[in-house]
C-alpha cells in the first residue's frame, strides 16, 4: 500500500514538473521575439544617394521591422541586377536608368520606391576652364554611357549652345574616384562628379562650374528596385524594408550629428567638409518624405539612355514602377505616424 502511494507521488511529481516546464516553455515563447527575416540587398554606388541605408541600418531600424540586412557593394548595375535576378540578393538599390536598362532586356525587375528623383552632381574643372565654353575641343569625363551623369553633361552643353560628342567629347572613365583621378593628372579639364567628392575636389584647387542640385533637374538617380516576382510571393518583407527606409529619411534629416557618423562608417569616409556638404545637400534637395517614383524623372533616364539606344524612346516609364506599396504607406497612416515621431522633422 505504502508503494503504490509513494509510486502515486512520484507519478504526481512528474506530471508537476512536465506542466510547469511546459508553462516556462509557452511563457517563454510569448515573450521572445519574433526571429528577423534575413535579407541581402545589393548597391551600386557608395555614395549620398545611397547613404540612407547605412543610417537606417546602425540606427537599428531594420531590426524594428523585423529584418536582418546584409547590404553587399556591387558598383555596377549589371552585376547589381544578374544578383538580383538569381535571387543572391533580394533587394537592389540602383538608378532608375539601370531599372529601365535591365525591363528593356526582358528582366522582369520594377521600381517599388524613389530614393534621389533630381540631379545633385556637379562639372567640376580645372582652374583654367572659366566657362563651358572654353570646353570647346576639349573632353568632359563622365561615369558611363546612358546614365545621369551624360544626361547632365548633354544637358548642360547643349543649354550653352554646344554639341555633345562633337564641340565637347563625353568620356566614360568609371566611377568618381577614377574621374577624379584623371582631372587631377591632367588627363582632362572637366568631370561630373556627386557629393563628396565635389567638395573633396575643391579642396585639391578644382571649381565647381555647374551646381545641377540647385538646377532642380528631375532624374531618378537612385530607386529601391525588386525582381517582379519575388514581389509577388514577398510582399509583406519589401514592404518592411521600405517602412524602415523610410523612417530612416526622418531619421537622417532629424539627427544630423549622428547621422554623419554613420555615413562616415558607411560610406567610408573621413573628411567633415564633404560630409557635411553630403549631409546638407540631401536634406535640402534630396531624399523625399514620400519616396514615391517620379515618371517624369524616369522619362528623362529614358531619354538619356535614348542618346545610345533609340528603343529606349518607345518604352513608357510607367511599366516599371509598382508605386502601391507607397501609396499604401500613405493611406494607412504610417506616414503620418513617422512624422508625429520625429518632430522635429523640416525645422
């Protein structure tokens, strides 16, 4: 009798045990939280236009929507959109004009988000060169082909009654370092160069001839960019990532001191005149408080690609951007709800 109450017990202290180790468990899952969606997203530039990433990263606001981003630097569109393709990454920041590019080669890819819908670069030039004019017979260097650096330099020829490829030699060098470079070896008298490097290029005795941020150009210099099908299965994470980009704006143009901090991590860069002139220049003209994409920005990337290939007049801008999830971001009230958090926000 006694061995068959002490059995009982045991059995009781048992089922005690495996109830309380059950609750713990259960408790203990309420409260964790949920594990963040790991992500890769590819860029092409480092540079102010994609500088918000890095904020939006180290200020820990993709974590508060439940992402984990690993941002991978390409530097070209090609690379950036085969990545994309293959799914390596999930997510692309790059020009509307590499958008454009890669839907005119059958790649179903679409815009989602407008980062930098105006021009902000710079023609910066030799202490020699007084004009655009006296750029006649000599050679402007530019980034490549197609993109917003030849639309700029075309544009501004030709505002000045000079014929790119003809009065003025468009050269494609590669990127701002390299263009740099060869303005400072002498190779050439004139490059369109972006923040900081413009500022770092005045510092080493080089004018600044044409400001196209304060021209107010539309261009679609940089859009947050998806493969239309991972869109379609992964809606609910792009639009996490663009929540935390956004908030990451507001971010940007609220905590100035900290934000440069974080592009100097980012952007791997040191000097405080060009951070500061990347900093100001996008708070002032830049990054939207909507990042909605602008067709009339992505038309001009089209008639910039246009001057290379002719087809890219025939293709509507329209056909690459998936605008609703924005729009969506808007009628919800998140919008209004980021500004209500950040209020010091355009004071």
């Amino acid at each position: 009798m006694a061995g068959d109450t002490i059995g009982k017990m045991k059995w009781l202290g048992v089922r005690f045990f495996k109830v309380v180790f059950v609750f713990l468990i259960g408790a203990s899952l309420l409260h964790a939280q949920p594990v963040p969606k790991k992500i890769t997203v590819g860029i092409t530039s480092l540079s102010g236009s994609t500088a918000v990433i890095f904020v939006t990263q180290k200020a820990g606001l993709f974590k508060r929507y439940g992402l984990e981003v690993e941002i991978v630097y390409f530097g070209t569109v090609p690379v950036t959109a085969s990545a994309l393709i293959s799914r390596d990454i999930q997510i692309a920041l790059m020009s509307g004009g590499g958008t454009l590019a890669v839907a005119m080669a059958g790649i179903d890819v679409v815009q989602v988000a407008g980062l930098v819908n105006k021009l902000y670069s710079a023609v910066m030039v030799s202490p020699s060169i007084k004009s655009l004019q006296d750029l006649k017979g000599l050679s402007m260097g530019i980034a490549g082909l197609g993109g917003q650096s030849e639309f700029a330099a075309n544009y501004i020829l030709r505002k000045e009654g000079l014929m790119p490829h003809k009065d003025v030699a468009l050269l494609s060098v590669g990127g701002n370092a390299e263009r740099v470079a060869a303005l400072v070896t002498g190779k050439l008298k004139a490059i369109v160069v972006t923040p900081p490097f413009t500022g770092l290029t005045e510092k080493m005795g080089f004018r600044k001839l044409v400001n196209f941020a304060a021209l107010d150009l539309e261009f679609q210099t940089m859009g947050i960019a998806v493969a239309r099908a991972y869109l379609k299965t992964n809606r609910e994470v792009v639009m996490s990532f663009l929540k935390a980009i956004t908030e990451g704006i507001y971010f940007y143009k609220t905590h100035k001191e900290e934000t440069k901090r974080m592009m100097a991590s980012g952007l791997k860069m040191d000097d405080p005149d060009a951070l500061e002139e990347t900093y100001s220049l996008f708070v002032q003209y830049l990054y939207p408080d909507v990042p909605h994409s602008s067709v009339r920005s992505l038309q001009n990337a089209l008639e910039a690609m246009a001057l290379r290939n002719p087809k890219a007049r025939d293709k509507n801008p329209a056909d690459v951007i998936e605008d609703s999830l924005v729009t969506e971001m808007e009628e919800s009230g998140f919008i209004a709800q980021i500004r209500k958090k950040y209020p010091g926000y355009g004071k």
